[in-house]
C-alpha cells in the first residue's frame, strides 16, 4: 500500500511537471536590426517585461541581425506561422502593399508629429488591412529618426541637386522623386556605400543619424543636410495564427508589454540622436539645415512628382489626401 502511494505520488509530481512544460509558452521574436539599434533593445525589453509579468508563462528567444534573413523573410515567415514575433521596418507595406508605403514616400511626412499622426490615424488603417489580408497583427511602431543627405558638396536648394551622384537603395520611388529633383541616383548595395563614397563613385547618400554615425560615413562625407525626407519606422509585428491561439488576458497582456516596450525605444531614439550629432558635428562635418537650406522649395517639387505617381495609380489618392490632411 505504501509502495502504491509512492508511485500515485510521484506520477503526481511528474503529470505536474509535464503540464508545467506544456503551459510554458517558447515564443521566438526575430528581427533585421543589428546590435546598438534602438528597435534591439525593444526586443530584450519586450521580452524581460513579458516573462516577468507572465510569471515565467512566456519564454522569449530573441534573434537580432537578420539571422533569419531579411524583411521579406520575416515577414513571410510571419505571415505563414513559422515566426510569432517579428521586428522589421515598413517591409510589410513597401514590399507586398507598395501602394500604401506613404511613409516611405520622401518628403510626405513632414516632421516627427506628423510621423505619430500618421501610424495614428493611416497607419492604423494600413495595419489593419495588413492583418486581414496576410495575418499579420502589428503590436507597436518605434519612431527611427529622419534621414539625412550627406554630401562632398553643399546642398542648398534644388539646384545644387543637379548632377549630384547620389546612392540610393533599388526603390524605384525614391529613385523617381530624386532624379525630380535633379539628383543623379546610383543605386548601390549598402555594405559598398562606404567604398563608394570613399572612391567618388557616389559624392552622396541618405540615411538616419545612428546608420551615418554606425557605418562611419561622417569619415567620408563633409555636408550633412538636414532633408529629413524620410521618417523611419521599426514595426513590431505578431503572427496573427499564434495571437489568436492565446487568452484574452494573454493577448491584454502581450499588447501591453509591447507598448511599454516600443516607448522605451522612443525614448533611446531620442536621446541617441541627440549625442551621436554632436559627435558627428565634432568631427568636423558643416551641418546645413533651413533657412540656409531651401527645404520648402525642394519639398514642393518633391510632392509635385508624387502627386503624378498618385494620379498613374501607383498609390490611393484617398489615403495619400487623408496623409497630407493630418
């Protein structure tokens, strides 16, 4: 009889330890971005605050690095349940929706407050749509900082833009709004931007203030012009076939983790930005921003183009209306 309780207690112990193992949740999140990025530390937050507040329900496996692969393969992988958490930028719209990447448009949004109030109000649509038609829920966008035009000659107004041999990424809207402009787009891989700087291939390029100061292109470029043409965005994204496994106060929860996750980001973003300018200031590159720089009049030509992208039906009139409305 003793012998029979001591088995009933230790299969006892062991259906206990079974279900533990079972109730702990192993969720992979995987992201493009390297470390020392802001959207990094998102990552690892995400992931001490849901395991902590989940008392140890949830046990998060961060990936940085794109290790994983690319955007398009993150968010494939997304998309089809093979990765639950996923940390990306704009991919999700600029590589399947390219008719909504209004953020990505250069010179569309026109300041950080009009960034927030587009993933309020446009954005929020956008993600919807998104999830309805790929299954894939974003949890929170991170503000990524303006990108900036660097240069071996001074950019003042359109027409110092003549001619300037400019490295570009292969997206062919970028490519269009800048050749308006008068620019000479080179499009260029981005590990041979520093080479082709260095070499004069490219006199210039464009990019946020933590990639200038990263890949050390202030050691090769003397303009930094403040265009900010573009408002970068990290999103963090669920797949919609495992949110949708999860209890209401798990969903309650992971939205929430998130969010608290993504503002402290903001935060990073911010003050990074702040300290990585001045020291790329102290090495010696000449800053030009408005009134010496001519923003108003490139920006107006810029849109001029979009506007006739808008009318061949490369993007929704409606929601482009709705973006320059906010």
């Amino acid at each position: 009889m003793k012998k029979l309780h001591v088995l009933m207690l230790c299969a006892a112990v062991l259906l206990l330890s079974v279900v533990g193992v079972q109730a702990k949740q192993v969720v992979t999140f995987s992201g493009v971005y390297a470390s020392g990025e802001a959207a990094v530390d998102v990552q690892f937050k995400f992931k001490e605050l849901l395991e902590e507040r989940s008392n140890g329900e949830f046990e998060v496996r961060v990936i940085i690095g794109s290790a994983m692969g690319g955007e398009r393969d993150h968010f494939e992988a997304a998309s089809q349940g093979a990765l639950e958490l996923i940390a990306m930028g704009s991919g999700d719209v600029a590589l399947f929706e390219n008719q909504l990447s209004y953020n990505e448009i250069p010179f569309v949004i026109r300041d950080r407050d009009h960034w927030f109030a587009y993933w309020e109000n446009v954005g929020a649509e956008i993600n919807e749509e998104i999830l309805k038609k790929y299954g894939v829920r974003t949890l929170g966008v991170m503000y990524r900082g303006p990108r900036y035009l660097t240069s071996n000659r001074p950019v003042y107004s359109l027409a110092d833009m003549k001619g300037l041999r400019l490295r570009l990424p292969e997206n062919q809207v970028q490519i269009r709004i800048f050749q308006g402009l008068g620019a000479s787009p080179i499009p260029i891989a981005f590990h041979e931007v520093y080479s082709a700087l260095q070499t004069g291939i490219a006199e210039a390029q464009e990019n946020p203030i933590m990639s200038i100061y990263g890949y050390k292109f202030h050691e090769v470029q003397k303009y930094l012009v403040a265009t900010k043409h573009i408002f970068s965005t990290a999103k963090f994204q669920a797949a919609e076939s495992w949110f949708s496994t999860l209890t209401p106060d798990q969903q309650k929860l992971v939205q929430e983790c998130m969010e608290e996750a993504v503002a402290y980001g903001n935060s990073l973003v911010m003050d990074r930005e702040r300290e990585l300018m001045e020291e790329i200031m102290a090495s010696g590159m000449v800053y030009i921003e408005p009134p010496e720089l001519d923003l108003e009049g490139i920006r107006a030509q810029a849109l001029a183009i979009v506007g006739e992208m808008v009318e061949e039906g490369l993007f929704r009139k409606d929601l482009y209306e709705k973006v320059l409305e906010l």
